[in-house]
C-alpha cells in the first residue's frame, strides 16, 4: 500500500485560499486530498515564460478556471502547495516563482 502524503502550503495559501468563493474552495480540497494520496497526478512544470518552477507541478480546479502549483517533497512524504490561484494569464506561475525565491 502507497503512503498518504502529507499535504503543506507556503504560508502566503491560506490568502489564496480566501480569496476563493466556498464552492471552489471546497473543490480545491477534494484535489488536494487525491494529491495527498497520488502527487504524481498533475503536469510537471518547467521554465515558465523567464521563471523556474522546474520541479514543481500543476493540477487544475473548477474546470481549469483555478490552479493549483505545487512541488513533491519525496525525502519528506509530503506535497507542499505553493500557490492556488485563478487561471488568469500566468499569474498564478508569477506568484508560485515569487514565493520560491
């Protein structure tokens, strides 16, 4: 049997997370529960338009309206969410490299 992930946000997601409607936010958790128990789901990231986020993935939300980025902390067992945002331009990409320098 696979481990349970532990799931951990950067401290700026709990802002992200109230900046969502209780709808989406309720589906944000739902996915983040299928992270919990298979991070490899979403889409590795890479270089993003001058920012690095190799190491880092993408699942989306809401029918791709929302993303959330995040990066698996195998050492650790744990998928820690660096950003959930909109899916307004690269935004979400911006704040993500932001909070990883």
């Amino acid at each position: 049997m696979k481990p349970m992930y532990a799931i951990k946000f950067f401290p700026e997601v709990e802002d992200d997370l109230k900046a969502l409607d209780h709808r989406v936010r309720l589906l944000v958790f739902k996915q983040l529960n299928k992270l919990a128990q298979s991070p490899q789901l979403g889409d590795l990231l890479g270089n993003k338009l001058g920012m690095d986020l190799g190491g880092c993935r993408k699942m989306y939300v809401d029918h791709k309206r929302i993303r959330i980025v995040y990066r698996i902390l195998e050492e650790v067992i744990i998928v820690e969410v660096i950003a959930i945002a909109a899916r307004d331009e690269m935004a979400v990409y911006r704040e993500a490299a932001k909070r990883l320098e």
